[in-house]
C-alpha cells in the first residue's frame, strides 16, 4: 500500500514523459526543473563556491533521495557554518531514503551543537541516531507495514566546513574529487569514500572475520555476490530485517526471512569516515549514487566537469550515464528516453549527481552572511527552500 503522503510525492512521475534540455521552467529558479523523469537544478551558490544538482528517476517509485545544505551546520549562532551534501540511495523502497532526507540533517545539526563543532565522531553519532528513529519506527509499523523491515538505504555524506572535508559513507555511492596535478597540467580524479559492496574482495573479507562462524555470510548468486545471498551492500540505514532477530519472522515476506536466527547485525550502520584539508589544487567534488558509477568510470566523470561549463553540469553527467546505458544495450538515446518509469530500471538504476565546486579563496570560511540555502532532490518533485 502507497501512502496518500506519498502518492502525493511522486504522482506528476507517473504519467509516460521524456527528459529534455529545453523544457520549461515548472519549478522555477529555485527549485530547479523538472523535465519528466528528469530534474536539474543547474546552478547555485553554496558557502564555497559553486554547485549544480540532477536526478533522473528510473525505479517505479523514486528511490534516491538527496540533499545540499548550506550555511550554518549547528544550531547555535555562533556555531560553525558551511555546506552539507547528502546522497541517500533507497533500496526495498524509497522509505528509508525520504527518512534520510528528513531527518539525518537535523540530527548533524544537534550533534555539532552539543559537541560545539564539526568532527567525524559528530557525523557517526548523527549516523546512528537516524539509524535507531528509523529502526524505531519499523518496530511502531510492523503489524500494520512489516515490509518496512526490508526497506533501507546507502548514505553518502560529504560537509565542507573551515577548509577541512568531511566524507561519510555507508553503502555503495560514491564521492570522487577532482584534483589539479599542476606537474602534467590535468585534473585527475581521486576517489574518497570507501565503498561497502559484497562485489570487493575486501569487504567479503570484513564480512567474514565480523562472522567466522557463518559459511554463508556472503553467497555467490547468479554471478553476483549478496550478504546472505540477500543484499549486495553490507552498510546502510535501515535494513532491519538484517539488524535485529525480532524481525526475522512473520508478516516479513517468507523471501526476505533467514532460516537460522542472528545473534548480532548482519549489516552495519556505522559509516567510513575521512577526515582531510582542502588545497587549492583541489577543484571539485562529484557525488553521486552507484547508479551514475555502474555507467562512467570516476576519470570519465572528474574529465566532463573539468571540459564542460559548470552550469547545468551535473545534468551533463546524467546524460552521459544514460547515453553509456544505451550503447549497452545497442539502442539509440532517444529511444531509451521515452521509456517510462519502472520499465526504465531494466536499463539504469535511479542516479542522483551533485557536483560541489571548491573556490579557493572560499573554502576556508568559517562563517557566510549570505542566504541559508537548502535544496532537495527526492520523491519525483525535488523541492527546495
């Protein structure tokens, strides 16, 4: 069953549309456009520099949800001030991610206040606290919604705050900087947040030596590899059915119930978290949900935004996901254009790009006077305030 909340959301997405570069402004400056399954927001200012947002939409329901926040990161005036960025990747459903949306933020926000300043443990503990509201409000739901338990979500969290960058990640999306190497005169892409998909070696490893007693804490199944033979990421948000044994029984769905029971979390919510200096040398940011990542390679994405104007190039890298996506399947883009929603995720997964660029002379602020600024991508009508 649909919310009537979210039927409100996504219904202007349900009717067959096309994605164009010419279409007309429906949501205005400020909220950017929405262009059938497309929305863009091309331009705008955040506290160091430049941005431009896009989201195409492939899933039946949106999936992804996204967000950049900028201007004062705490609660407290005197408080730190400086620009939030957040890519939530849904999976099972576009709940836990529209959770993401609403509340990760405003925890980050009460946590930089009490700690009176930014710092990773700020992050984890904003984290886990919309970790156990979530799971929380699965426990308040499971008689009337159970299918809630097998709803979850990625989380990508990149702050930029008094010359230092912050990147928070739990999941598969991925955050790729771009860097000027002045030696050869080209800006390379370095990538910062560690991916955790059962697909890398080294995370089947983590999964193992966090269970040595479970054989099948990772399974190859049709050539992919799934954490139980269930899910290919081994962090996120939500998940309960993977994170509390209460819920691995009935009204869950019989698919998604294990047949031996858990004495700890399968799949964990903490994220990895680096914590570095900003240089001048350091030009841009592009994050974005794995769906951009399964088309272009990080160089491919750092050379786009380094070629093309910075207005409207975060639609740009959209365009050339779903151009690659077409080749794939040796069809032509403007066909793959007019496929609608939900058949569409038979060619690409929902993407979510926000491109963050770094004006030196910018990055080191700590405090802006300029407008507050809070732009979200999600639930078919990304709004913004």
């Amino acid at each position: 069953m649909v919310s009537t909340t979210l039927m409100k959301l996504v219904a202007p997405c349900w009717k067959p549309s096309v994605e164009g570069e010419n279409s007309n402004n429906r949501g205005g400056d400020v909220s950017g456009r929405l262009d059938g399954l497309l929305w863009h927001k091309d331009s705008g200012h955040h506290v160091n520099g430049d941005f431009s947002m896009a989201v195409i939409q492939a899933n039946n329901l949106l999936e992804d949800h996204s967000q950049l926040e900028s201007g004062p990161l705490s609660s407290l005036e005197s408080g730190p001030h400086g620009t939030f960025v957040g890519i939530y990747d849904g999976h099972g459903g576009p709940e836990a991610s529209r959770f993401l949306n609403e509340h990760l933020f405003n925890n980050f926000k009460k946590f930089t206040s009490e700690n009176q300043g930014m710092s990773a443990d700020v992050i984890t503990k904003a984290f886990l606290a919309t970790e156990e509201e979530f799971l929380s409000l699965v426990k308040k739901q499971w008689i009337i919604k159970p299918l809630l338990a097998s709803v979850g979500s990625c989380c990508l969290v990149g702050v930029v705050c008094s010359g230092l960058l912050y990147i928070a990640n739990a999941g598969d999306s991925r955050v790729v900087l771009g860097r000027l190497e002045k030696t050869v005169k080209q800006v390379k892409a370095v990538q910062l947040s560690i991916e955790h998909n059962a697909s890398i070696e080294s995370v089947r490893e983590e999964l193992r030596s966090l269970h040595p007693d479970d054989p099948q804490i990772v399974v190859l199944k049709h050539k992919v590899w799934r954490v139980k033979g269930l899910i290919q990421v081994s962090r996120s948000i939500g998940d309960a059915y993977l994170k509390r044994q209460e819920f691995n029984k009935e009204p869950l769905l019989a698919k998604f119930r294990l047949s031996e029971p858990f004495h700890k979390p399968i799949l964990k919510a903490e994220p990895t978290i680096l914590v570095q200096k900003l240089y001048p040398e350091d030009q841009f940011l592009v994050f974005a949900s794995d769906g951009l990542w399964e088309q272009l390679s990080s160089q491919e994405a750092v050379d786009i935004v380094q070629n093309y104007p910075r207005n409207g190039i975060a639609r740009k890298l959209v365009k050339a996901a779903l151009h690659e996506a077409a080749k794939k399947r040796e069809m032509r883009y403007s066909d793959l254009k007019k496929i609608d929603r939900g058949v569409r995720r038979h060619f690409h997964d929902d993407i979510t790009v926000v491109v963050l660029f770094l004006d030196s002379h910018l990055v080191s602020r700590s405090h802006w006077h300029g407008p507050l600024l809070s732009v979200k991508g999600s639930g078919g009508v990304p709004a913004s305030t």
